[in-house]
C-alpha cells in the first residue's frame, strides 16, 4: 500500500540521524514537531511539575477518570514535553484521563537504565492506571508495565521498540536499521537486559493487557508485531492494530487526520480499561 496521501504531501527527506551530532539530530525533531505536530486542542488544565523529582507535564481534563503515564520517543536520546504535547492534549480529551507525561533523562548523557528508572519512578509515584508510549518510549512503558503488572490496566503501545536484535528489513521511512543502532549504541544498554530488550524477558504471563499499534511503512513495524505475538503466546490479551499507509513518527503528526484518528481510536481502548 502507497503512503496515506496527506502524509506523503508533507515530508521532506529525513536527516541521517546515524551520523548527525545529538544535538543536530534533537534540533531536527523540534523542526519536524513544530512543523506536522500542530498546536492540539485546549485542556482545561494543563501544568508542569514533577514526580518525585522527575518533570512532568499534566492534561487534566475537568471531567476525568484514572492516570495514563506517557513517555516520548526518541531513540532514549531525542525528544521532550512539547514533542508530544499536541498527541497528549489530544490523548487526554478523547480518553478523558488524566495524561502525566515524563520528561526521563536522555542518552548519552544519561545512559541506561537512567532513564527507565525515571520512567518506573513516574509510573509509580503518578499511581498510573495506563503506562503508554511511542517507539522508544513504548519501550519504556513495556517495561513498566512488567514491573508494575499488579497496578496497571493498559499497556499502549505505538510501534515500540522491543528488542536490539529485531528484524528490521523492512525499507525504512523516517527511521532507518542504521539509526536504530547508533540510538542503542547512545542508550547503552546491555542489549539481552529485559528492562531494555522486553522480547528478551522470560517472565511475560500476567503481564497487563496490551494494545499495540504499528505502522505499515516502519522499520520498527515487525518487531513491535513479533512482541505482540510474545505477549499473546504468554496469555497477554493483546489488540494489534497496523496502521496502513503510515510511516515512524506519524503518531506525533497531530495536524493529520490518520494521526487524529489513530488516537481517538486508542483512546477508547484507555477508557474501557479504566472503566
């Protein structure tokens, strides 16, 4: 299938993320955030804070049930709160949950586990019902949610990484094999560790029921399928949704409608689990 047509209008090639300087690669995504993220509808309250030491930003809406715990993707290296601040006003309006999204440390200058421990910190001290997250922040939420399993109702997962050593074959837009092995070289992690590698843990049964989204055009695509199928083989009650026509990244592209869409459509998986 061809890229969804309002998507393929607006790209412009990807940079080589392999070889920029961090900072180049992180200026890059700010350009691409203010250019296809849009503004996102008004919340009726919105701060920043921290849990337990880690910055967070909140989407209240005034009527809302339960706690989703987000965290951004960006390789462990890129990214920020206004990365996903258009995605997470939308998340919380259309679920009507309180979204908590965690601003972890990054790689290189925070290598692992520094930042999951952030992320377990926010889970935990936020009392998240959902933990959720894109790419590399999915694998953060995956993680959580295994350490977690007795308090968390969801596990959102949008086209996560899952494992070091996964197929990456596919013909990549926006997200190369290449990029992803220079982020897990910034990430520093032992590639076989379950907290960074969750296809590697033996330990998936009662892990929190899963609802996974991957993107046809994504290099990232098979592996995000193959831990779904883990969970499912684990007894993990698993929703797996591939979004057709749609490349890495497109999640964050509020100003499209298959973005829009994909989100509404999540969010009513968050407000079942919630209840």
């Amino acid at each position: 299938m061809s890229l969804d047509p309002e998507l393929l209008a607006l790209l412009d090639p990807a940079p080589a993320i392999e070889k920029a300087p961090i900072e180049a690669a992180r200026a890059a995504q700010r350009e691409e955030t203010a250019r296809l993220a849009g503004t996102g509808p008004e919340v009726d309250h919105v701060r920043d804070d921290t849990v337990d030491g880690v910055p967070v930003r909140v989407y209240e809406p005034s009527e809302h049930a339960g706690t989703l715990v987000y965290f951004h993707g960006g390789g462990w290296a890129l990214g920020d709160l206004d990365s996903v601040d258009a995605l997470c006003r939308r998340l919380a309006n259309e679920s009507r949950t309180r979204v908590v999204s965690a601003d972890y440390r990054l790689a290189p200058e925070h290598p692992f586990p520094a930042g999951f421990e952030d992320a377990l910190t926010v889970a935990r001290g936020a009392d998240a019902d959902v933990v959720a997250g894109d790419s590399a922040g999915a694998n953060l939420a995956a993680g959580a949610a295994r350490h977690l399993r007795d308090r968390i109702r969801l596990q959102l997962l949008v086209y996560p990484v899952t494992d070091a050593g996964g197929d990456r074959s596919a013909e990549p837009y926006g997200l190369s094999a290449a990029d992803m092995q220079r982020f897990w070289r910034l990430y520093g992690a032992d590639p076989t560790h379950p907290d960074a590698s969750p296809m590697r843990a033996d330990d998936l049964a009662g892990a929190p029921p899963a609802y996974v989204i991957t993107a046809s055009h994504d290099v990232l695509r098979a592996e995000g399928e193959a831990y779904a199928a883990a969970l499912e083989r684990a007894g993990v009650p698993v929703t797996l949704t591939c979004v057709e026509g749609t490349i890495h990244g497109f999640w964050r592209y509020q100003s499209l409608e298959i973005a829009r869409r994909t989100v509404r459509e999540a969010a009513l998986a968050v407000r079942a689990a919630i209840g």
